[in-house]
C-alpha cells in the first residue's frame, strides 16, 4: 500500500562512506574496543589449546600413563577460557552502549538546529525513528563486528596452520568445503543489507504516521477514521514485518551455512583420514585431533560470518544516519559577530546591539519556498522605526507571515536585504538576533510539560516576581488559581488541557517574559473572548510603548491601534498608512475594514 508518507528511496550510499562513517563512531572507543580484542583472542587461544590437550590425553591413555594432570589442565583452560571470554564481552557490551549514546546525542544535537525548509521537507516520524531504531542498530557493527572479524579471522588461521601441522592433506580437503560454502554465503551479504535497509525505513514510516495521528487526535475521531488511520499504520508495519523477515531468512541462510561446511567437511575428513590412518600415513590420535580442530572451526567462521552480517545490517543503518546527517543545519555562531562569542543556545542568549527598539527595513525583498514554487514576496519594501505597532493587513496568501519567518532567519530572502537595527540579518550571529525578538505563532504551540516550563522556555533565568507580573499582564494569574498544582500543572501533549485561548495567553506571556526588543505576534488574539482580546490589546499597546511590535492581524480593533499599517496583496506592498488614510485613500484596505475586518471584529 502506498500513501503520501512514503518517501522515494535515497540513493545508497558509497561504501567507502560507510566506512569512514563507522570508523568515526568507531575511533573515540578504540581502546575499550581493543581490550575486549585481547580478552577475546585469550579466550580463544585457550580454546585452541584444548585439542592439543585431548591429543595428550589420548596418546597417556593409550600408552597406559596416567591423565589426572592432563584432565585438571584441560578442566582450568575450559573454566579459565569461559571467564575471560565473559569479561570481554561485557567490555564490548558496555562500549557498544556508548557508542549508541554517543550517535544519539550527536544526532539529536544535529537535527535540532536543521533548516526550518529541511524540517518542511521531511517526516518527523521518520527523523525521530534514525535517532531511535537506526542508531541502536550500531551497536553491534561498530563493536562486535570489528571484535569478531579480528579475533575469527585471528583464530580462523591459527586453527588453519596447526590443522596443517596435523595433516596438510586434510586441510585440503577441509578448505576446499568452506571455500565452495563461503563463496555462496557472499552473494546473501548484500541482500542483507537491502532487505534491512528497507526495513528500517517502513518502521520511519510506522513512525510518522503515528506522530500524524497524535497530533491530530481530536480530528481523527472527530472524522471517526479511527479504523482508516489504523489501516495505515497497519500497512506500514506490515511493509516492516515483510523486510524483516527478509532479512532474517537471508541471515538465517548464512548461519546454517556454517553448520553445512563443518559437517561436508567433518564427512569428508572421517571418510579420507579413516583410510589415511588404515593405511599408516597417520594416527588415530592425530584424526581425533584433527576433528576437534575441525569443530572448534564452527566458532571463528560463525565470527566471520556474524561480523559480514553485522556490517550489512550497520550499513543500512549508517547509511540513513547519514542521510541525516546531510541535511542542512543552521550554524549558531554565523555573521559579522560571530566572534563576538554569542551563546550557541539563543533561548538563553542576551542581545548584543543595545537594550533599545528594533527597527525593522525591508529593501526589495523577494522570496520563495522552493525553486519549482512561485515566489511568495515580489520586491517588498517598508521601513518600521523604533517602538511602536505596526500591522501587516491583506489577504490569504498575501505573504504576511512569511515576514516574520524571514525576520528570524527561518528562510534566506532569495533577493534584497533584510535589516534589523540597519544590520543586515544574514550579518547577525543567530543566537544574538532571535535572542532580541519574542515572536507568538499562528497557532501557539504549547510544549508538552508544565505550565511553568512553557512560561519559561524562552526566559530559562526568569524570577518568581517577573513570572508572577506576566502572569498578570496576559490575563493567566486567574488560571493559575484554578489548577491544582498551579504552574507545576501537567498542560498535556501540545497543550491539549488547556483551551485556544488559554493556549494563545501562554504564548504571548512567554514572549513577553523574554522581554524582547521586537515582538511579532502572528494572529496572537484569533481564539480570545472579547473580555481577554480586549484585556489583551490593552497589553500590546503598552508593550508597543515600551518596544516595536509587529502585528498580523485581521480584526480590525486590533489594526485601528497601529502606528503605521501595511497593507499587502499577491506578495508586494500595496500601501502603509494610518487607519484612517488607508481607508480613504486604499480601496483595498477599504474594502477589508468594511468587510472582513468587521465580520471577526
């Protein structure tokens, strides 16, 4: 089933960068990865010892000499072997946990500070399942993988060259098997991969859909497609489900693979080396040897086969890890003050061109989304001095809220000049610029948590008494009256316990908690009651004393109180004036104030 979550497949990803990508996870935990190399060889070696061992025991007994030294030597190697491979194994275990922790915490820093456009172009679910599924899926690859492939590879030839010592023609007949079963296993490797790439990306697809329907819960059982929504996940799960077991019938054909050489060759070795000691051209003692060798096989090649199937497994892995890791991201610190060492965390940053208004000029501006797009601004200018409201007024699609986008730095204007306190925005290190601006969303997003980690998202530092006046300024203290728990009240996912309204009050008090130089409100009073929205616009007008405040707005008690109004249509600046001006001299303006305006007013 395919639906619009699902995105084109990515081209893969050159070998070679896979292997520069793991060896990066891999480099910071070499020593540790090291260790558990040596423990394992240890454990190996101990093994390797005891078909020589059972070798002795053989000749003792058959020369009726006596064995109770060779039994406690082979008992302490068995006892001896076990314990130190215990112990490098949970080295490796415990490496590979932080090799995990450490992908996620470089991942998550990363995808935090993406590009609000790569953000828009992709799947969330599908982000947050890379950082989720794909990172603990190197776990292995990039600990285990390395370990087994070294110490198999070690013990694989030990095993090969004393095996020769015993009987070069038994070897050859041995090889010859594993050559003929290990050529074939080969070519399952990359099916592997395939399968287990595809796999990773249907459970990015489970997860999307999932965070489509959380986020939209209501409308879904508003909509009663409970059962459609349900069909989706179902389909991408299914879509999981069918890779996976892919996968684990290729992994599961390499495995057996193991068991089929060591038994051909176990066959083939009793047959030949049976007529080899009938023949006197070797002894029963030195047969007995050479199977054990041959047994003890099972454990190295079944490294090196687990070490290749990790590989594919962490390859696919990597290779959407990467994919991550290639979206663009925004660098904190850019601009002409870069050096001046603004904080990297622009919540908590302070401004650092004076405690004054912003001004704001547009030059010329053009902008749009994506090339294929038509463009959103045609050459927009207009200047916004120091202190005072301004209100951007005009139709859908007119371009307004994309200004504040382009204040913030959200976008880059494709043309012309963005200039807050006559700095150009691209000149700005970012953590100083958005530290100067409170900017309230469309549709005041709450952050799942307390009420008072809302109030303070953007003023981390922010006191009781500062807390308590906002409080009062946004109309919020009588509902934080009501709560049991007061600001430590739970508000839900995305503020789903608290009302529009109550949502919007949030948001306007956490910016004004900031205490910005610029404050853009972005339809800040769509959901209030009359009583609140006039309380309110009371509250902009005397912060607009104080700062420069910028409005989209479509109700017209709220446009009358600007100093200057702009008014746009189809991405261009139509006309700036007062109210009054606008209305006589822009039919427009004047058409909007008699119609839409009134209507919500």
């Amino acid at each position: 089933m395919t639906t619009a979550l699902e995105a084109p497949a990515a081209p893969a990803v050159p070998a070679r960068q896979v292997w520069r990508a793991l060896y990066t996870h891999f480099r910071p935990h070499r020593a540790a990865v090291a260790l558990g190399a040596v423990l394992a060889l240890i454990g190996a070696a101990s093994g390797l010892a005891q078909p020589l061992a059972a070798k002795a025991l053989v000749d003792r007994l058959g020369h009726d000499e006596p064995i109770a030294s060779i039994l406690l030597a082979l008992t302490a190697l068995v006892v001896f072997g076990t314990a130190v491979e215990a112990l490098g194994s949970y080295v490796l275990e415990r490496t590979a946990e932080s090799v995990v922790l450490a992908a996620r915490r470089s991942l998550i820093g990363r995808l935090l500070r993406l590009r609000l456009p790569e953000v828009e172009k992709t799947q969330p679910g599908d982000l947050m399942s890379r950082i989720t599924s794909d990172t603990t899926l190197l776990r292995a690859v990039t600990t285990q993988s390395v370990v087994s492939a070294a110490t198999g590879g070690l013990s694989f030839v030990a095993t090969l060259v004393l095996m020769g010592f015993m009987d070069p023609v038994l070897l050859g007949v041995t090889v010859g098997v594993i050559v003929l079963i290990g050529g074939a296993v080969s070519v399952l490797m990359p099916r592997i991969a395939a399968a287990t790439r595809r796999s990773q990306e249907a459970v990015g697809r489970i997860s999307t859909v999932l965070e489509r329907a959380f986020g939209a819960f209501r409308t879904i059982k508003a909509s009663g497609a409970e059962a459609r929504e349900t069909a989706v996940v179902d389909a991408a799960a299914r879509d999981a489900w069918r890779h996976g077991v892919k996968s684990a019938k290729w992994q599961s054909l390499a495995g057996s693979s193991i068991g089929l050489a060591v038994q051909v060759s176990f066959l083939a070795v009793l047959g030949i080396g049976g007529a080899r000691v009938a023949s006197g051209a070797t002894t029963i003692s030195s047969l007995i040897a050479f199977l054990l060798f041959l047994f003890y096989l099972i454990e190295p090649i079944s490294k090196l086969v687990e070490a290749a199937t990790q590989f594919q497994v962490g390859s696919a892995a990597v290779s959407r890890i990467l994919e991550a890791e290639a979206l663009e991201v925004e660098e904190p610190d850019t601009g002409a003050a870069a050096g001046a060492g603004a904080a990297p965390d622009a919540g908590a940053a302070a401004p650092t061109d004076g405690g004054g208004p912003a001004s704001v000029v547009f030059e010329d501006v053009s902008f749009r989304y994506r090339d294929d797009l038509p463009a959103v601004h045609r050459g927009v200018s207009f200047e916004v001095p120091g202190r005072g409201m301004t209100a951007f007024v005009g139709p859908s699609g007119a371009g307004k809220t994309t200004l504040f986008g382009l204040i913030e730095r959200f976008y880059e204007a494709t043309g012309g000049r963005v200039l807050v306190d006559g700095r150009d925005v691209r000149e700005w290190p970012l953590a100083a610029l958005r530290a100067s601006i409170g900017y309230v969303e469309q549709d005041a997003p709450v952050l799942s948590g307390t009420l008072r980690e809302n109030l303070t998202f953007a003023a981390p530092d922010a006191g009781e008494e500062e807390i308590r006046r906002v409080l009062v300024r946004a109309r919020l203290d009588a509902l934080v009256e009501r709560l049991p728990e007061g600001l430590e009240t739970v508000v839900g996912h995305r503020g789903s316990k608290l009302s529009g309204g109550e949502r919007q009050r949030v948001a306007i008090a956490r910016a004004l908690l900031r205490r910005p130089r610029l404050l853009l409100l972005d339809e800040a009073t769509s959901q209030l009651d009359a009583v609140n929205e006039l309380a309110l616009r009371d509250v902009v007008a005397e912060v607009a004393r104080e700062t420069t405040v910028l409005v989209v707005a479509h109700r017209l008690s709220t446009v009358t109180l600007a100093d200057r109004i702009v008014v746009m249509e189809a991405g261009r600046v139509r006309a700036v004036g007062t109210h009054a001006e606008l209305v006589e001299g822009d039919e427009l303006y004047g058409e909007l104030a008699a119609t839409q305006f009134l209507a919500t007013a």
